[in-house]
C-alpha cells in the first residue's frame, strides 16, 4: 500500500517538475526533424540527462553535499545559454537554413546536457522528498520517473507533430530553439543567484 501510494505521489512529483521539458523536447523534435534516429536520440539523451538528475538527487540525499554543493546548481544555467548562444550563432551564419544539414540533427549529449542543466530545480525538489520518504518509496519514485520520461518524450513528439504547431516549429525553429536555450539559461543562472546576480 505504502509503495503505491509512494507511485501515486511520484506521478504527481515528476509532473510538476519536468511538464516544462516538453517545449524544449519539442524543440528537439523540431531541429531533427527528417534526420534519422532523431526519436531515439532524444530518448537517449532525456535518459542519459534524467539518469544523472535522479543520481545527484539520491547522492546529495544520502548526505554527498560536497559532490553537489548547492550553490553549484545555479552554474548548470551555463549548458543551455552557451548551447542557445551556438545554434543562434549557426542560424545567423545561415548553417541551419537547409534542412538537409548533418549539422541540424539533434545530439544525445545536447539532449542530455540540456536536460540536466534544466533539472537544477528538479534536484532541489526531489532532495528533501527522498530524505523524508525512506529508501523504499525513494526506489518506488525512481522507478516511476524512469517510466515516465518515455512518456514524457512521446508527448513532445505527438506535441511537435501536429500540423499546426509542426508548420510553426518548422518555419520558426531556427529562432525559437535558440532563444528557448538561451532564456532557459538566464532563467537558471538568476533564480539560483550566479555570479551574485
């Protein structure tokens, strides 16, 4: 009874922490729109990125603060605003205007460093649930949070896929993929306060 409802409360968890990944993944699909393996990568990479959030979380739980000190989270703003900085700089040079470009398709590592960098606050949740719910239900909701990346990811690809907002990520995707990373960057880096901000 107790592992179920500790399944019930991870949905909920995971919901609320990562629903804002589905712009960002859509993005993703975007980008790798017409390039092979696109879905699998981006899988991979939400894996990989997910994988180290639910890591760190476990760890800084278990009282390895000095793996993670608190302040460092801030810094993972870094990833998607150098990112963001990249891709504008390639569309402004025009190398992403072909969509036959090898450039455009989406990395694993890209995914996952964006996925990690955007989990700072998913750490910051995460830590004191699995200090409060024992080790049992801690496995119970990384469990649950496994699964639900999967699900998290085909939703951004049946998000990303719907004529009407497809034609929109498609004709604008050079300008938004950019300005999502670069926005989520700054956002990061103030809200934990970098470089006294």
């Amino acid at each position: 009874m107790e592992l179920a409802v500790a399944a019930l409360q991870a949905v909920g968890l995971f919901l609320v922490t990562n629903i804002d990944d589905i712009i960002v993944l859509s993005l993703f699909f975007a980008r790798g729109t017409g390039a092979p393996g696109t879905t699998a990568k981006i899988i991979a990479g939400q894996y990989l990125g997910f994988g180290a959030i639910l890591i760190a979380s476990v760890l800084v739980a278990l009282g390895a603060n000095a793996f993670l000190p608190e302040d460092a989270i801030a810094y993972f703003g870094l990833i998607p605003l150098l990112l963001g900085l990249y891709a504008a700089w390639r569309a402004w040079r025009g190398r992403d205007a072909d969509d036959d470009d090898p450039g455009k398709a989406v990395a694993v590592w890209t995914v996952a460093a964006v996925t990690f960098a955007n989990g700072g606050d998913n750490i910051g949740v995460y830590v004191p649930v699995f200090l409060t719910v024992g080790p049992a239900a801690t496995a119970a909701y990384a469990v649950v949070f496994l699964a639900l990346v999967a699900v998290l990811v085909l939703a951004a690809r049946y998000v990303a896929t719907r004529r009407p907002i497809a034609e929109v990520l498609e004709r604008w995707e050079h300008v938004l993929f950019p300005l999502v990373l670069i926005g989520l960057g700054i956002v990061i880096l103030l809200e934990g306060g970098a470089f006294g901000l």
